[in-house]
C-alpha cells in the first residue's frame, strides 16, 4: 500500500518527466525496482579501449612520417649539394693544386643560399652538412671523407639514420 501511494506522489511531482527521460528508467508498482533500458551504450572500458588503440597508432605513426621528412630532406638537399661541392672542389684542385680547405674558395654561395634545413662546410678532403634548427634539431652533422669514400653521422644518430646515407 505504500508503494502504490509514493508511486503516485512519484509521479505528480514536477521534475518526474525529465528525470525519466534523462535516466530512461521504468518502474513498477509494487516495490519492484528500477529497470533499466535494454539499449546498448558504450561503457567506459570500451571508450578507453578505443582511445588506447588510437594512441597506439598515434605513437607508431608520428615517428614514422617524421623520419621519412628527415630522409627526404637530406635526399633533396645533402646528397645533390655535396655533388656540387665535391665538383668544384676536384675543378679548385685541378686549377689551384691543392684542395679548397673553406667552402668559400669554391664560390657557390648562390648554390648554398637556398638551403634552409643545412649548412655546409669543408676542408681539404671531407665535407660537412650541419643541420639548422628548421630540421628539427640544430647541430647534427653529416660527414664525408670523398679522400676515403666515408660517410658518418656526428652529433645524434636519433635525428639521422646512418642506413640513409649511400
């Protein structure tokens, strides 16, 4: 009996609507409990699953693309501008004697000016690419000894990988 008269009061009372449908909840006269509605909803553990999965793909990703830029870089800017480099220097030693042991000797400043990720210098037998902050990280240096025929990263490995170089 009392069930049936907080039942009724349940029901007159003002927010009753609203509360129904924000909860989508029925009941029964008669003590029995709520019932709740049988459509599916996505739990919690599902959303954090699906959450944990897009960043899994986010981490392996991101590295990814990064790399290839870097790699892409150094294809369009490094290895055509030492060819340049070593051209003129092997033109320098066939007209001075000797090799240039500054890359200003060379004259290609109109060649290195549109460089942007890296900057270029040299010595007698070896010809160094550092790179500019607009690579990502300023200071990594890629080296080759054409004395040797010897290509080598200094600096961090992280930001170039030595399987890139010929």
């Amino acid at each position: 009996m009392y069930e049936i008269f907080y039942a009724q009061k349940i029901e007159n009372h003002k927010y009753f609507d609203k509360l129904k449908s924000i909860f989508k909840f029925e009941y029964q006269i008669g003590g029995a409990m709520a019932q709740q509605n049988p459509a599916k909803k996505a739990t919690l553990i599902e959303v954090l699953m699906v959450i944990l999965i897009v960043g899994i793909i986010v981490i392996l990703v991101f590295p990814t693309i990064g790399e290839k830029r870097n790699k892409d870089r150094m294809n369009l800017e490094v290895f055509p501008t030492f060819d340049i480099i070593l051209q003129a220097n092997e033109q320098f030693n066939e007209e001075q004697g000797y090799y240039a042991f500054d890359i200003t000797m060379l004259n290609l400043t109109d060649v290195l000016e549109d460089k942007q990720y890296f900057e270029f210098a040299l010595t007698d037998t070896t010809v160094i690419a550092i790179t500019t902050p607009k690579f990502g990280k300023a200071g990594a240096k890629i080296v080759y000894n054409f004395a040797k025929d010897y290509w080598t990263v200094e600096g961090t490995e992280d930001v170039i990988d030595k399987s890139w170089l010929p």
